[in-house]
C-alpha cells in the first residue's frame, strides 16, 4: 500500500480549507470552539488519528467530535489512545501543529510526524468515529472520516453516542472483547447486567427509593438513558427530562455544569417534584455528573464530584476489608475539592488521597498509580481504575467471599476509561441502595465548607505561574506570601490562584469557616492578583456589594 501525500493537500485546499487564522492549543478538551470554523481542524485529526494508529502498531484510535458542557453553536474534537485514555501528552503539542498550519504546508507538516515518529505508512490502521447530537456534528464526522481516507487508513463511524460509549469502543476493540463488545449493545448489556446482578432483585432498602429525575442537557446522554430504560425494565425508575427530542438546546439553562455553577435545578424541572427527590444532571456529551436535591423548606443543595468520591471510596474500602485482600487504595482529588472531603476522606475514611494539577488527564494518570484508584474532579467528572493486579486478586477471593464477588461486579459496572456519568450514576444507586441512604443520609456524611470562585482578568494569564497542584503560586513573586497572610486571618482559610488555559484571566478560589468570611477571603486574594499580576478592568467590588463575584 503506497501514500501519496498530495492527496492530503488536496483534500485540504478542496473541501476543508483552513478559514481561521487564529493559533488554536489541543488541551485536556482536545480542541473546541465555534463549529463553522473547524471543519479543517476535524479533517487534520482524521489524518492524524490514523498516523497515531499506525503509530501504535494498528491499535483503534478513537475521535470524539463533541463540545462537552459548550453552548450549543460550538464543537469540538478529541483523540482517544488505545487503553481509553486522553491522547498522550506528547502527541498534543503534534496536532496543535498539525492544525495551525497552512494549507500550502500541511503536506510537508505530515511528512514531518511520519519522519520524527518513524511511522510505517503502509501498515493498516482502524479509527473510530462517534459524535454527539449537535446539528453540524454529522458534517465535522465526514470531515473526519475524509482525513482517514486520505491517508488510505479504516474508518468505522459510530454515529451519536456519548463521549464514554466511545472509548469503551476503543478500549474493547483494542483488548479483543475481553473489556466487552465493541458495540452500543454491548455497553448497555454489560453495565446493565451488573447493575442487576449488584441489586439482586432489592429495588428499595430502607430510606432508599427505586426513583430518579434525570437532567440530560438535552444532549445524547438524554437518548442513550431512554435506551437503558427500555432494557433495565423497571430495575430503576428514571424519569428524563431535557431530552432535547425536537425542542431545548444542548446545556441551556440544564445539565451538569449548569447546575452546579448557579447552584440551582435546571430550568424545565416538574413542578410536581417532592422535597428531597434524588435528581441527576449529566453534561452534553455524558461524562460529568452531579447530584441535587431541594428540602422542604425550597434550598437548592447539591451533591457533587466531591461527595461522589467520598460516597465511592468509602463503598470500596468496606468491600476490600470484608475482603481481608491487601490492595493500595487511593483517591485523587484537585485543589478545587471542598477541604472538608479530604478532611473526612482521610480522617473518617482512612483512605489516603493525592492533589494533582487540574484536568481529568491527571487524575487519571495518578490514579493508575494504585491498585484501586478512584477520582473526580469537583464538577462530576470521574472514574475507578483497577489494576491487573487488583482485578486477578480479587478473582481469586471471589471464589470464597462474597465482598469479594461484589467488587467483581462492581469492576464490570464501572466504566474505567477517563469518566462517564452513566455508569457513574449506577454506581452512586447500587451503594445508596446497599447503604439503605436517601439524599438525607448522604449529605450528612460531613458539612462542605462555603466556597467561592471568581475570575481577575490580567494584562497576561502567563505572568502566573504555580506547582505544588497549583495550590502555591511563585510567580509574580511575593504573591503567594501575601496570600499566606491573608489566609491567616480566617478560620478554616484556604485559597489558591490559578492562571485559566484559555483566556487572559486568572482564577481565584477561597473556602472558609462561614460563607461571609469565604466572600471576604476571595475579595481580598482577588484585590492582590490585581494589584501584583497585571490587573485590568473595573476593580472588584466589595463582598457587601450585589455587584461583588
């Protein structure tokens, strides 16, 4: 099989010219932006999904095109590897290259990652393909599918299936149907089965009730959960709402990161709902979840990434004891976890915990340092992880124990590739219902502290810089020292700044004892970024002010 590279220019200048020239960056979200502007972009990452597969020896790459939790107009695109993880850091700085340059020299930049990567063209390569329910989504797949033709690789397209479904595909195809089928029914049949076996037929236990209400942004995790409800028959009632079926747009006013931004059920709840209902939000591509509820007295609380994991480790770390089986366990926070889940994580749970930058690719990556590793970010987005070794241990002890036949299951339930709220909201039911908990019972577990975020525009994000998992700032320096003392004066204080990946603007966390003490802390850490990293703009109102955050 031979390669001629014109066919790539010629593809490019044809049907995919490049019509922006602003530099876009491949980050932990791959690449996302307006959708009219990234036809050239998807049909680069074709090229290149399949020069990474014949990199890897032939192994299935993966391409989502999805923009997430985005508004609706915009899109986006990422590369899955062959274990279900994010694209290798290395390769990220290759296609931030690869989409920046000009059509003139996109065959020659092509040439380039053959030659640096000693890449076999004439090898086979397999690509999969899955988009989410965005109405130029179907347009960016063919943009896609046309950069692996180009390159003579194979293409499989998987249609509208969520982020997760898709490297499921990736990571069953690549370990030949030991991870499962590389199907959509092979997803739903073997978290569905799991799921079942787990309740054993108990559908209620003490406060817990067989019943949901769930948010589905009006994106494909809104489909995909109506096609588990037609197979789970009636082993959980799920009521779904934002189904974007005809009428709402993806994440507006609904889903996951809307929901725990404005601290608020989404806009379309039923007015019928019961106080301390259990409600789920998902975001538009299905990989964040969070949970809510609203008491009798009408207060919006949330349960979210944070009480998630907690909820999780503490499950795992029963199961592993009854077990008598030695296995590190570990929990992956980022700074942005509430500092009373890591104080009950490791003072109540004993279960030991790691902060590492944010971004889910770091997460993962520290999780796999364990034998159980379990994450989640504060926003919903998280996962399990078992090493060879923890799932071979526990095989063994299955044969004799049931705690142990549990966490089998359990392993089968869990989707273990970067996230996915699905399978993630099984999981939080199966433990609800083995705990005998409402939403009452969770959320007592331990007290968040009042926490606040804002955002400092500056001249420059870059003049930040931070280590320690951005939770110490060295530059500009001597902001962290007045940090330090600001800090000080609170009870419980803590805050951190960060600079944000995209724009110029730099991003302040505070928590403290009481909410007016957070208010005031993040004021006043707001006040010295301006005033030592190149603030511009109004300055920050006062925390009294309606105005203020």
């Amino acid at each position: 099989m031979s390669i001629n590279l014109r066919t790539v220019y010629a593809f490019a200048r044809e049907m995919y010219p490049k019509t922006s020239k602003e530099t876009i960056q491949y980050g932990t979200a791959g690449f996302r932006g307006k959708a009219e502007f990234l036809d050239s972009v998807m049909f680069r990452m074709g090229v290149l999904a399949t020069l990474r597969s014949r990199y890897r020896g032939g192994s299935v790459i993966g391409v989502m095109i999805t923009a997430s939790h985005n508004p609706e107009p915009d899109n986006g695109v990422k590369l899955v590897d062959p274990k279900g993880e994010m694209l290798e850091a290395s390769w990220e700085a290759i296609a931030t290259d690869l989409v920046n340059v000009s059509d003139q020299e996109l065959e020659q930049q092509v040439a380039k990652i053959i030659k640096d990567n000693n890449i076999d063209v004439t090898t086979s390569s397999q690509v999969f393909v899955g988009m989410d329910n965005r109405y130029h989504s179907p347009r960016l797949l063919k943009a896609v599918a046309d950069g692996v033709i180009a390159l003579k690789g194979n293409v499989k397209e998987y249609g509208i299936v969520t982020t997760p479904m898709l490297h499921y595909f990736v990571v069953a195809a690549n370990t030949k149907e030991a991870y499962g089928k590389p199907t959509e029914e092979g997803y739903y049949d073997k978290l569905i089965k799991a799921f079942e076996l787990l309740r054993n037929g108990r559908l209620e236990n003490g406060n817990y009730r067989n019943s949901i209400i769930y948010d589905g942004a009006n994106g494909v995790g809104a489909r995909k959960m109506l096609q588990f409800i037609k197979r789970m028959k009636g082993t959980l009632n799920v009521t779904v709402i934002n189904q974007g079926i005809g009428v709402g747009k993806i994440n507006e006013d609904c889903g996951a990161d809307y929901v725990k931004v404005q601290q608020s059920p989404p806009k379309s709840m039923p007015e019928d709902v019961k106080p301390y209902t259990r409600c789920v939000s998902v975001d538009g591509d299905a990989d964040r979840v969070v949970y809510f509820f609203t008491d009798d007295k009408g207060e919006f609380h949330l349960l979210d990434g944070d009480r998630i994991a907690t909820l999780i480790a503490g499950y795992l770390m029963e199961l592993v004891t009854q077990s008598e089986i030695s296995l590190r366990l570990g929990l992956v926070q980022t700074a942005y976890a509430n500092g009373a889940s890591t104080d009950y994580i490791v003072d109540q749970l004993k279960f030991p915990v790691s902060c590492v930058p944010t971004g889910v690719k770091h997460l993962h990556h520290k999780a796999l340092e364990y034998d159980i590793g379990v994450y989640f970010e504060a926003n919903g987005h998280g996962t399990i992880v078992f090493s060879d070794n923890a799932k071979a241990t526990i095989a063994q002890v299955a044969q004799t124990k049931e705690s142990a036949k549990t966490l089998l299951l359990l392993i089968d339930l869990i989707n273990e590739t970067v996230g996915d709220a699905i399978s993630d909201m099984l999981l939080v039911e199966t433990i609800l219902n083995h705990k005998g908990w409402d939403v009452q019972d969770w959320i007592s577990s331990y007290n968040d502290l009042p926490n606040r975020q804002l955002k400092v525009k500056v001249q420059d994000r870059n003049v930040i810089e931070t280590t320690d998992a951005e939770r110490v700032c060295v530059k500009p320096e001597g902001l962290q020292t007045e940090i330090n003392q600001v800090v000080a004066k609170y009870k419980r204080g803590r805050s951190f700044v960060r600079p944000s990946g995209t724009e110029d603007v730099v991003r302040v966390y505070a928590e403290a004892a009481t909410k007016e003490d957070t208010d005031n802390l993040a004021y006043e850490v707001g006040l010295l970024v301006q005033k030592l990293a190149g603030g511009v703009g109004p300055p920050l109102t006062k925390p009294n002010s309606s105005a203020h955050l």
